[in-house]
C-alpha cells in the first residue's frame, strides 16, 4: 500500500465514536503518523481494530494493555499529547 493511501486509511479509522478519542487521536495522525517507523505503523493499525473504550483507557493508563506489542504506540500517543499541554 502506497504512504499516501495509508495515511488515508488510518486517519479515516482514526474517527472513532468517541469525542475524547479523536482528540487524542487526530492530532497524532495528523503530527506523527506520517514519521513513524513502520512497524509503529502496523502497531497503530492494530491498536485501531479494538474497541474504542478499551483504547482510551490504554492511552489514558486507566487499564494495562492486553496486548504488550501496543505499548510502544501508545506510548508515542500520549507522549504527543503531553507535549501539546505545555
């Protein structure tokens, strides 16, 4: 798959149900994305194929993740958003 139709694609799965998600998520995909090594990438595909809840509270660490190969992606999320507050 081409960068571009990727990117596309995942910002698309990036619009979730949820309004705190896609604050979270939007600006990511659009900051970040775009620079992650691939395997991030895949890893950020992955994450999008669960439940939107399970997702926020992966991100917000209100729950440990129950799959350990997306604690890296993770961890670029929120790493972007603390970085936004201050």
């Amino acid at each position: 798959m081409t960068e571009d139709k990727d990117y596309s694609r995942m910002r698309w799965a990036s619009r979730r149900g949820l309004l705190e998600l896609d604050l979270l998520l939007g600006p990511f995909m659009e900051s970040c994305f775009r620079e992650l090594e691939p395997q991030l990438r895949q890893d950020y595909q992955q994450l999008m194929s669960h439940e939107d809840q399970d997702i926020l509270n992966w991100i917000m660490g209100r729950e440990a993740l129950s799959d350990e190969s997306l604690i890296a992606i993770t961890d670029q999320i929120r790493a972007h958003n603390r970085s936004k507050l201050r």
